[in-house]
C-alpha cells in the first residue's frame, strides 16, 4: 500500500520539478533582463540627483518625486506645480483617449466589415489587418511623415491643384501625432472587437429584425451589447501603448509635442535627471498596470459569462 | 439579373464598408507611396523621375546603412532563436498541467515584457547596463542581444502555448503506451508536431526584434546601430531616399516574416 | 514472468484500488480479477471511474492505494512504456506526422526491433485489419472506421498481453460500430489477447463480453456474463442501468430457500433473490417489461392494473399501466400477428409474470 502511495507522491514532484527546471531559462532572462531592471528604477527614483546624470548612491530624496509635479520657485525655493510637467502629462492622457476613441470609430466598423465577409476571406482580410502591425513600426511611422511633411505628397498634391497656395503644416502637430497613433495600434481595436463579432450568434441578429428593430436599432440594442467585451478590450488594448507612446510623437510631434514618452526619455539624455526619469517611469508603468488589471478583470468576468 | 426583388440583407450596415475599405487604403497608402518612391530616380523626394534601382546601390554603399542592416539581421536571428528556445521550454513546463504552485506567478512573468511600456524598459535597462559596463568595461554587443531575447519570448511563446493547448496530450500518452521513454515520445511525436508552432515563434520574434527601436536605442553603444536606431538618428537630418531603400528592405524582410508565421499558423487548424 | 503455459493466473488483477484526485474519489477501493484470454467489459455511466481504472491499467495515472497485477507481477509503479499493455485511445490518437504504416510499427521501433521485423509485422497487421492499400497514407486522409482499424493495428502490433479499449466506438456511426463490433469480437478470439473495454453503451457490452463488470460511482457494483447481468441483477442501478425494468415495492411474506412471496399492492407475487431475505423486510421486486403477459380477466398470481395508454410500435406494443399503490409499470407483447387487437387505454386489466422472471432486490 504505501508502496504505491509514495511512488504517486513520487512522481508527482518529479513532475513538478522538471517543470520547473524547464522554465528556468526563459524565466531568468526575463528577470535579469525586462523584470529585475524595473526595482532598479524604483530605487533610483529614490536617490538624489548626480551632477552629470546619474545619481549618488546611497543619498535618499524624494526629490524625483517631488519634482514630478512641482518645481521649485527661482527666488523663495518654495514649491510651485510644474506646469510645463502637467501640460505634458494632459497631452498625453489626451492624445490616449483620442486615440482611443478615434481607433474605436474607425476600428468598430472595420471589424464588422470583416466578420460579414464570407468566411473564406475573412483570413485574408484579418492578414491584411495585422500585416502592418507586425511591421516595422517606425518605418511606418517614417511613411506617414513623408506624406505629411510641407514638401510631402499631400501638400504637392493640393498645391499643384491650387486648392492652396502654401503648404499646411501637418507635420510636428498633435494632429499629426493623433494619426500616428490610430493608424499604428487601429489592430489592437480591430482584432477584439472583430472576435467577439464573430462569436455573435447571429440568429440574435434576425430576431432582432424579426421584432421589428430597424437597421440602427439593431446595431445598438442586439450588436453593441453583443460585442461589449471585444470593444472594452479593444480600447484599454489600444489607450495602453498609446500613454507609453514614444516612436510617434517624437517623429511626427517633433520636439515640442512630447508626450510621457519622450519627456521620459529626454530626462536620461540632455536633462540628465535620472531621479526624475525613474519617477516618472514608475508613474507610467503604474498607469499602464492599473489599466491591465482593469483589462484582466474584464476578460475574467467575460469568461464568466461565457460559462453560464 | 434575373430578379429585380432586392432582398433584404441582414448584415449590413449603412456606411461601414466605405469606412472599412477607406481604412485599408489609408492603412496602406503611406507604406505603398515610400516603397514606390525607394524606386524613384530622382534625388529629390516627392519628384517622380523614373523607376531605378540608384538609392538600393547608394545605400548598400553607405557603410552606415550596411552595417546597421547587417546588425539588425544578426540580433534578429540570434535573440529569436534564443528566445524560441526558451519559450519552448518554458511552455512544455507550463502548459498541458494541472495547476500548481507558482504557475500564475511563472506566467505573469514571462508575459512581463508584453505588458511594461517599451519606454520604461528601455531606460531600466539603460540604468542596470550602465552600471555593469563601468564595473566590466565590457562594452560589446551581448547587451542587446540579451535585451532583445527577454522582450522576444514573450512572443515566441504565443503561437507555441496555442499549438501544445490544441495538441492533445494523447499523443504523448499513446507513445508511451508503445513503449516509447520520456526522450523518445519528445524526439518522435512532441517536436515534429510542435514544430510548426516553433516556426511560427521563431518568426514572430524575428519579426519583433527587427521592429525595435526604442530598447535598441537605450541599450546600444556607439557603433552600434540597428537599422531602426540610425533610422531614428537621421531623423533631424533631411531624409535622403537611401533611408527609404533601407526601410524598404526591412519592411519587405518583416513582411515575409510574418506572411510566412500566418502560413505556419494556420496549418495548425 | 511467468511460464506461458500457466492459464490459472488472472491476466489483469486489480486490488484494492484507491484513486483520489485531489478532493474528489474517482475510485473507491475496486477489486476485480480479468482472465488470460477474455473480453472484459467496464460497463458505466460516464463519470463512473471505469476510463480512470482504465488508465491506471495502462499507467498514464499512477493509484493512490492498491496493487495493479499483470500476470501476477505489481506493476503499479511501472510507467506505461514498460508495461506489456496496448491501448485503443477514444479519439484514437494516431500520430498525424506519420503514415500508416510508420503509426502501426512505432511500437516496435520503440522496443528496438529490427527493421526486417517491424516491415513483416506492419505487413500482417495491415492485413489483419484488411488495409493493405492504405500503408503509405497518412492518417488524416481516412475514414473515421480506417483510423479505428489502424488504432487497432497499431495497438496489436507489439503483441501485448492485454489490450485496452477506451470507448473506441463512440465516434463511429451506428452501422459502422456494427461492423467493428463483430471485427473486434473476431480480433481478440484471432489474438488470443485479453481485451479490456470500456463503453457506457449496454448493447456494445452485451453483444461483445465475456464479462461485464458494471461500475457506478467509483464501485463494481457486479460482475458477470451479459445473462447473469441482465436477468440477475445484483441492485436496483444495475437493474436500471441495463435494459428498462419496473420496479415494485413491497415486503416479504414468506419464503422458501431463495424463492420469496411478495406482499404488494393489489395481490403477492412471487420472487427470486440471490439471498434470503427474512419475512417482513422491505423489498422491492424488478419486472423486465417483456417478461409481463397483460391478461384481461383476474387470474391466480395476476395483480391489478390500470391501462392508461397503448402505443403502437410495429413489432411490439407498449402498455403504460398504473398499479394500484399508484407506481407506473411498462409492458411490452410481441404482435405476433396482423389480427391481435390491443387492450384499449381505460381497461382494468390484470399483469402476469412467473416466478422466474421476478427477482428479489434489497434495497
């Protein structure tokens, strides 16, 4: 008898054991070299300020922090709300929403458009979705500026036809940053919604026609709600990388348009503000945590429903 | 025709395929204008003069461009494999279990790299590398080939955990029961039917370490560009068209990558 | 092992098997005993634990108590690549990166025979399940019946001792798994190799076994031939579980051996049990519905019953009557003729069963 018993218990932590054996590799790599790293951002937000970049070890300052938000007055040294900081932050928050609000209006019936092809096509029309998602993002990026830049194809364009006499400027705009941003995530909108679109019973469709709803009505009390997880997916999937955006608004914002990004960025090149850029690093990912937990939740209670 | 009663179709709906077939030109107008202009004789952008192959030449010649397009390549195949390997492994420990302790947390971590904004990543590693180059004075190019290895597992591991999900964990059992040992049943059924999911992961990672730009960017020492990196350095210059030709290239190489991944993808079904 | 000539041994003896997963007990200590040479049937509703005591035969799961034996020898601990044990996997689990032939040699190149050998073997194999013009295919590209026949091939290949059948009819259509019942009945006689199988079908168990052991939530509820299994049921699961039964309440009024008197509603009856149960005790008495002759006039030994609805069904009628203490009861006539004329729903009629075709159930 307990022959038996401890050859099962046996086996079972053999089991266990090689399993943990086999996920050593990419588990440290991860650690050592995507995960770990972050503590350290966390610690240096907490260091002073090294005079050349850097910062002095082992001296504790909440000054990182501090100087997120406020700045210090010239004369008094008191403390005054940053406003450059602040209009950065906005900017960013709003060029996420916009973006994903954009992405949704494009994206929704991009989605339904594809889930209502034959289902032959609906590979092809997905691959030529994602294709450029996959691809190299700033050479996209690179495209679009080409486009748009004062002696870009659009501007030629207009001017060679006489709708206008000089070029528009379009380049370095939050204008031109917005559309960055829709056309590089406008997948991440496309695929959950084009999911759950698929997924939709459409019987749930005739009946709604059958009982008398008209086009509009059916879009809005029988297709909306149907795919209600795919878009709330779709937009947290999309407003993520936009806040943490950095490629697009530095190649189509320039350098007065900055969003977290790039203010991030500029604090460990020529502000030389490490404390600062780790705080500022840290706000991001918080963010940027908060809003998958959101998102995980979501897909949970989604799973949920599902089962009943 | 042979019926002029229009039926009514259910699926519908007013002015979503003009705005669905718009989105697909938009989505592809830029990409399509920049390879055509790669083409273009003419040194000036936005000038049509002609199809000719000038700028592929010029670029090849600029020592810059060909050595950065020759290090994306070499970082691309090196992490992606290094990652399918690990992502590999990690998904037969992960995948096809009961639950058991620490597996959430396992998971969570590798998935890690997909959910930190490229950003933060970027000047994490910048911070930690730093420190360990003043400590070695090792300078060389294992930073980013490690940098780029951890962000690609996360993504070879997808099309890998999707293929051993949908493969049944029968077959093993069914090689085991003719008598195969552990390292048999792995060597004949696991891999052969797992290898296009590995194919699959292998692409994907290529294709995602080809694409980086920003943890590339925090993570090189001088000399040593990606071609996206010197891309983004020549931003404040005047975009010459050996840019475009370079960019060409590695679009067309991702392009290939990832039409072959959505091949080996949908083999599986 | 043991000399080849030694028949007495049992091929597969299970004892006192406890298998818990986690919280839940799959199985609750099981014995059973299987014979060299038969086809042994693990007959249950689904979620009863006879595919977990199948894969704890084969060694996919290892029992949390008890012995598993194989010609007398524990093999409990051994993992199943060295276990003489094939198995017929429900979706038959044919490797799809390989061709036919390479599925039904794979066990022997496992245990390193040469390739001559495996060549001749797949050969006859591929002949004893009649799919000689298949070898080089691979296995997508057949027919759901082909797939089963090379499952078999490949399960046979090796020569187990014993060979285990998960449900390997199930996905086929119903004339198909016709036709493989009869070809498995033929494979294990040709063979000589002791078949274990598991169905929930009760047909599949009747027309094929040697023996059926009847499982029901984690237990052997009985094991015996496909008559003592039927007609002698050991409880009132088995009963129901095998073929349609009435069931009538009542209590003992006297007894002789094992033959009872049954005080019921409307009248006694008599009973046949495997015990002897004392009078007075509470019992109920099972009636197969084809074994009941419906009588119009009161007759010795009849009970009482209320016609309540005929229904009319080719080679058979159906009567739903009502007895007297209120319980329903369903039986069965052949029409053995185009002029019998059925009872009308409303008569008052009488239901009459002999002796032998009662049996006494305890609880």
């Amino acid at each position: 008898m307990s022959v038996t018993k401890e050859h099962s218990e046996r086996l079972r932590r053999e089991d266990v054991r090689q399993r943990w054996l086999l996920s050593v590799p990419a588990l440290i790599t991860i650690i050592l070299f995507a995960a770990g790293p972050l503590l350290v951002v966390l610690l240096f937000s907490f260091m002073e300020r090294g005079d050349y970049g850097g910062v002095k070890f082992g001296q504790f300052s909440l000054e990182g922090w501090i100087s997120v938000v406020f700045t210090k007055d010239i004369f008094d040294d008191s403390l005054i709300l940053a406003e450059a900081n602040l209009s950065i932050f906005w900017r960013s928050v709003k060029l996420a929403l916009l973006t994903m609000i954009g992405a949704l209006l494009v994206g929704f019936p991009t989605a339904y458009f594809i889930a209502n092809r034959p289902a032959s096509d609906r590979n092809l029309w997905l691959f030529l979705i994602t294709i450029p998602f996959w691809t190299n993002l700033l050479v996209r990026t690179f495209a679009i500026m080409d486009l748009i830049r004062n002696t870009g194809h659009i501007n030629r364009t207009l001017m060679s036809l006489g709708v206008i006499d000089e070029p528009i400027q379009m380049l370095f705009t939050d204008g031109a940053v917005l559309f960055g941003l829709v056309y590089v995530y406008l997948p991440l909108m496309v695929l959950p919604i084009y999911a759950s679109l698929e997924k939709l019973d459409h019987r749930l469709v005739e009946a709604g026609y059958d009982l008398y709803a008209n086009r509009f009505q059916v879009l809005r009390h029988v297709v909306l709600p149907g795919c209600k997880p795919g878009i709330i997916a779709g937009c947290i999937l999309v407003f993520i990388p936009a806040i943490g955006a950095y490629v697009t608004p530095r190649v189509l914002g320039g350098g007065k348009n900055m969003m977290m990004g790039n203010f991030i960025e500029q604090q460990f090149g020529p502000a030389r503000n490490w404390p600062l850029g780790s705080a500022l690093s840290i706000t991001l990912l918080i963010i940027v945590m908060v809003l998958l937990i959101a998102y995980v939740r979501q897909d949970a209670k989604k799973g949920d429903t599902d089962a009943q | 025709m042979p019926s002029k009663v229009k039926s009514f179709n259910l699926r519908r709906m007013p002015g979503f395929t003009p705005i669905a077939l718009a989105i697909f030109v938009i989505l592809y107008a830029p990409i399509v204008s920049l390879v055509v202009y790669s083409f273009n004789s003419e040194s000036s952008v936005g000038v049509w003069g002609g199809w000719s192959l000038r700028w592929y030449v010029s670029a090849w010649n600029n020592e810059a461009i060909q050595r950065a397009t020759l290090n994306s390549i070499q970082i691309a195949i090196i992490s992606g494999a290094a990652a399918t390997v690990m992502a590999l492994m990690a998904a037969l420990a992960m995948t096809r279990t009961r639950p058991y302790r620490g597996l959430t947390t396992k998971y969570a971590l590798l998935n890690q790299p997909l959910m930190v904004p490229e950003i933060v990543t970027g000047v994490a590693l910048l911070i930690v590398f730093a420190r360990i180059k003043v400590w070695t004075g090792y300078t060389g190019p294992a930073y980013i080939f490690l940098a780029h290895t951890a962000f690609c597992i996360p993504f070879a591991y997808l099309p890998i955990r999707a293929r051993l999900i949908g493969m049944d964990l029968t077959y093993e059992r069914a090689a085991a029961d003719l008598y195969a040992p552990p390292w048999a049943t792995f060597r004949y059924v696991t891999l052969p039917l797992l290898a296009p999911g590995a194919l699959a992961g292998f692409l994907l990672a290529f294709a995602i370490s080809l694409d980086n730009v920003v943890i590339s960017e925090f993570v090189k020492s001088g000399g040593q560009d990606t071609l996206p990196t010197y891309m983004l350095g020549q931003l404040r210059r005047d975009m010459t068209p050996e840019v475009n030709a370079a960019a060409t290239v590695l679009l067309v190489i991702s392009i290939l990558a990832v039409s072959v991944f959505f091949v080996f993808n949908r083999k599986k079904n | 092992m043991k000399p080849e000539t030694d028949f007495k041994t049992p091929s597969v003896a299970a004892e006192g098997i406890v298998k818990d997963f986690g919280t839940f007990t799959a199985l609750k200590r099981v014995d059973l005993t299987i014979d060299q040479n038969e086809f042994f049937t693990l007959l249950g509703p689904s979620g009863c634990g006879k595919t977990t005591l199948l894969r704890l035969i084969a060694g996919f799961e290892a029992p949390t108590e008890g012995e598993i034996k194989l010609m007398g020898e524990n093999i409990a601990t051994l993992p199943p690549f060295k276990r003489s044990i094939n198995t017929v996997f429900q979706n038959y689990a044919l490797f799809p990166h390989m061709t036919v032939s390479e599925n039904i040699g794979f066990g022997l190149k496992m245990l390193g025979k040469p390739r001559a050998e495996i060549a001749a073997r797949v050969d006859e194999m591929l002949a004893l399940v009649k799919l000689q013009d298949f070898a080089k295919r691979r296995t997508g590209q057949l027919s759901g019946g082909q797939q089963q026949r090379v499952a078999l091939a490949r399960a046979l290949a090796p020569s187990p001792r014993v060979l285990l059948l998960d449900e390997p009819l199930s996905a086929l259509d119903y004339k198909l798994r016709k036709e493989m019942q009869v070809e498995l009945k033929r494979l294990q006689t040709e063979t000589g190799i002791t078949f274990i199988f598991v169905t929930h079908d009760q047909e599949e168990a009747l027309t094929m076994s040697d023996r059926i052991a009847v499982m029901s939530a984690g237990e052997v509820l009985q094991v015996g031939d496909a008559r003592a299994i039927y007609d002698r049921p050991a409880n009132r699961f088995v009963a129901d579980f095998i073929g349609e039964a009435n069931f009538l309440e009542g209590r003992v009024e006297s007894r002789e051996g094992t033959q009872h008197r049954v005080a019921l509603a409307g009248g006694t009856l008599a009973a046949t049990g495997d015990v002897p149960v004392d009078p007075g005790a509470a019992v109920t008495v099972m009636i197969r519905p084809e074994h009941v002759q419906i009588v119009a006039e009161k007759t010795e030994g009849g009970l009482p019953a209320l016609l309540e609805r005929t229904v009319f069904l080719g080679t058979d009628t159906h009567y739903y009557l009502r007895m007297q203490d209120g319980a329903e009861f369903i039986a069965r006539e052949q029409n053995r003729s185009a002029t019998v004329t059925p009872f009308a729903p409303g008569a008052n009629v009488h239901i009459m069963v002999d002796a032998q075709s009662t049996r006494l159930l305890r609880d």
